[in-house]
C-alpha cells in the first residue's frame, strides 16, 4: 500500500513538474515574488505560492497520513522545496501578477493569461497599466485602493478563482501606510495580503487573521500571503519643521522613508548636491547601519555626516539590507525608479527649487525673539509695557545675529488672559493692562523678511495692587 502510494505520488509530482515549465512565468519585469499560503477550505486546504513554501510527499507524521508518535519523533518523508516541482508567483512594477501556485488536490493555479476571463477584462480599468491577453495578465494590484482585482485559474480543469470578490473582505494587498490600514485591529504589516477571493467550490483565504473577522484564527492555523522582498514604499524630507528650526538650528533634516514590504535588518544613506550616486564624494554617507531604523539625521556625529549649507538643494539615497543581510537596490528621493508603483515621495518643504528629486534646506536661521517689561512687578489694571529686543538672520550673513530694525521683523503679541486689553500688537513696543490676578503667559512672535517665524513665551505672576490706607481717629 505504502509504495503504491508513493509510485502514484511521484508520477503526480513528475505531471506538476511538466506542467509548472508551461505555464510558471518568469517574467523579466517581476520584481517581487509572492510567498506563503491561502486556506482553501477544509477540502484543499493550503494554496502555496512559491514552491518554497510547499509541503509535497507522504507526512507521515500527520495524523490522517498515520497514526505516528509527534515530532520529533514522528517520520518525516517530504520533497525538497523546488527540487521537483518549481512554481513562482510574483508581482511586476506595474502591479501585474504572474505565475503559478499550487495546492496539492488541485494542482497548479496560474496567473499567466492564456484566454479571456468570465468578465472579459472588464476590471482592466482598475489596473495601474494595461492587464489583458497581449500582457499575458489575469490579475493586478491597485496600490491606491489597495485592491487585488481579477482572476486566476486551475491549469488541470480550468475552474476560475475570482480576486475581486463581492464579499466584505476581498483580496487586499497592504501598502507602506499603516495609517490606511486595509484591516484595522488586526496584525497587518505592509505587504501582507487579507481578504477572499471565491471559487465554485471553497472560498480562498489570504491571511488568517481575516478568516472569520477574528485573529484568534491564526492560534490555531497561521498561515498568510504576503510579499516576501525588502522594498521601500515612500520616503519623505527634510521633515524640520520651523519649531525645530528655531530651537535646534536650521541646518538639518529628517531623512524618513517607509518599507513597502519585507524585513529590514540595516540601512545605508547617501546625500550629495550631485544627482550622480557616489559614496565615496558626497556629501554624507552613513555607511552600513544595523537595526529597523526608519529615519536618518544629518548632519550628526557620523564623521562624513557633519554639515549642511544654508539655502542648498540635495539628492538623497536609500537602500536597505534584508534578514539575510542582502541589499536592496538603492532608491532616490522623489522618483518612481525602483519603487514599483509607489506613492509619490514626500517634500515636507514645499519644493522651492521645483524639482521633486531634492529638498532645500533654509536660507539662514530663524529670528531668535526676547522681550522685557516694565515695571517689572506687574499688577492687574495698570499698564505694563512690553519691549521686543528680537534678533533675525537674513540670506547675506545666515548665522549672525542682527538687531530687528524697521521692516526686518514684524510682531505680534498675545496673552492667555482673554480680557487684557493690548496697545498695539503687532509693534516692537506695546502695553497690556491685565484683568486677572493669576499666572497669565504672554507670548511674542517674531517674523522676518522670509516668513521664518519662532515665538517666546513668559508665564507672569500678577498682583492686585495694594489699597491706601488711611487712618481715621474714632469720634
């Protein structure tokens, strides 16, 4: 019994194997490989992605193969992943799906188009580029709506897997912004796959945590699609906002990006005025870094990393190293390359030079305000006048101080004491006359000629003033 199992096995395998070589699709412009499995029920159970994730042969180790003591007891007897039955499926820059699956009742699923599906393409316009017979596409990801649409197809009977289901959860694909996550509450990373696709038999789950609406699915069967290669999805800089500006200095920025799918275990970071990637002349180069950082300072104590200039226009690079320390490709600031269909990078400066591939740092430093009063002992119901002695710092000399003169700076004075009445409020020199006896903030903000604006605030300890008095002789 054991080997007529066995010979019927391996004849099948030899089939799928065959059958893998005509239909898997190893198309040039894949770029991402699809990895681990849907439940398809408690018929067919597993649809593996890659044959790297397969289970193929006699386990006999499992219960309902025999009855065998647990592991590591239990005998195993399984095919090497890959050795003979080789099946991929990816998804290429365009968002297009390619390949096989297979599952081991069914056999091989592909989503290599060899005809037109049941809605003749009519889900084409939801593509990010052209899905159809002449792409040899059945599938596509929308990176917007995070949305699988679709079809797939058993090679052996020809039974169609519909993507885009009707259903409250269809197939969805994560993408870099958790805040938009396609299954709020439950463990999603980006590049995790969630949702159903339907058959004419079971439906397909992508990910256990969305089987049932519940997570607790995944104690007891964990399993999950997902995209496996390192990718980065967005990045954005400088991310230094004027409040950092005036209290740290103007010179920096924050180099963030976010990963699209994988596991980061290091970075490296390139910035240059040159758009040509260099290590060895640019501007800062942080060298190979360990760890799941998502950001990057400059400048900083790295010693190639310790200097920006004032109103200047830079390039920056990522690239990222996976669990197995490999490095991604690098990727630049402000383009598509490499990003595979990525969402637009992120200037936080508004792009004052125009071009989308660079950010700018400020042309000088941002005013540095202070101000005094007098009298110094403030009290409720007299005037108090307030003297701005600001600084500011203009393009001609970016890191010296000057005395705010004339239109240089302008003013605007506040306090939390809502029925104070305030002179003038936006001259170097005003007066309050405070209402309220309590800790009362009053606070300056100082603009220069470039709108780089930073405030100062004091919290005043205010008195009611002493009444006079008189002493009466008693009649």
């Amino acid at each position: 019994m054991f080997f007529r199992r066995l010979r019927n096995r391996i004849i099948l395998l030899t089939a799928l194997a065959a059958a893998s070589l005509i239909f898997s699709h190893l198309a040039s412009a894949a770029t991402s490989t699809v990895r681990g499995a849907a439940w398809w029920g408690d018929t067919y159970e597993y649809l593996y992605m890659d044959c790297e994730d397969d289970v193929i042969g006699d386990r006999l180790d499992v219960a309902e193969n025999l009855n065998a003591p647990p592991p590591p007891l239990g005998f195993h007897f399984t095919t090497i992943p890959c050795s003979s039955l080789v099946h991929h499926v990816y998804l290429d820059d365009n968002g297009n799906f390619s390949g096989s699956a297979w599952n081991y009742s069914r056999g091989l699923v592909t989503f290599d188009a060899t005809t037109t599906p049941p809605d003749g393409y009519g889900f084409n316009s939801q593509c990010p580029s052209t899905c159809n017979l002449s792409t040899n596409c059945w599938a596509c990801y929308n990176e917007t709506d995070q949305k699988v649409y679709g079809w797939a197809r058993v090679v052996d009977d020809g039974a169609w897997i519909k993507l885009n289901t009707a259903t409250t959860t269809p197939v969805q694909l994560q993408n870099w912004n958790l805040a938009a996550s396609i299954l709020p509450g439950h463990d999603i990373l980006p590049g995790d796959f969630v949702g159903y696709a339907t058959t004419s038999a079971d439906t397909l789950s992508f990910n256990c945590e969305s089987e049932g609406g519940g997570a607790g699915n995944c104690s007891t069967r964990d399993y999950k699609v997902y995209i496996n290669d390192l990718k980065v999805g967005h990045m954005s800089s400088p991310n230094w906002s004027y409040s950092e500006a005036c209290s740290l200095g103007a010179k920096k920025a924050v180099l963030h990006w976010d990963i699209k799918s994988g596991t980061q275990t290091g970075y490296e970071v390139v910035v240059d005025t040159n758009n040509i990637l260099s290590t060895s002349t640019a501007v800062c180069w942080s060298g190979v870094k360990s760890g799941v950082a998502s950001q990057y300072t400059v400048p900083n104590s790295d010693p190639a990393c310790t200097n920006l200039n004032y109103n200047t226009n830079y390039h920056w690079w990522v690239r990222l190293y996976d669990q197995d320390g490999n490095p991604t490709a690098w990727y630049k600031f402000g383009t598509d390359d490499g990003h595979d269909g990525a969402t637009v990078d992120t200037a936080t400066d508004g792009n004052p030079d125009g071009n989308v591939q660079t950010f700018t740092t400020y042309k000088h430093e941002f005013p540095s305000p202070f101000f005094s009063w007098s009298p110094y002992t403030v009290l409720v119901g007299t005037s108090t006048a307030f003297t701005s002695s600001s600084q500011y710092y203009s393009t001609g000399s970016p890191s010296t101080p000057q005395n705010c003169v004339g239109a240089n700076c302008t003013y605007l004075w506040s306090t939390d004491d809502l029925e104070a009445l305030i002179g003038t409020a936006t001259s170097a020199t005003t007066s309050i006359i405070f209402a309220h006896a309590t800790g009362t903030q009053v606070a300056l903000n100082v603009t220069d000629i470039d709108a780089y604006v930073c405030s100062t605030s004091t919290t005043l300890t205010l008195n009611y003033d002493l009444p006079i008095w008189r002493e009466v002789k008693a009649e």
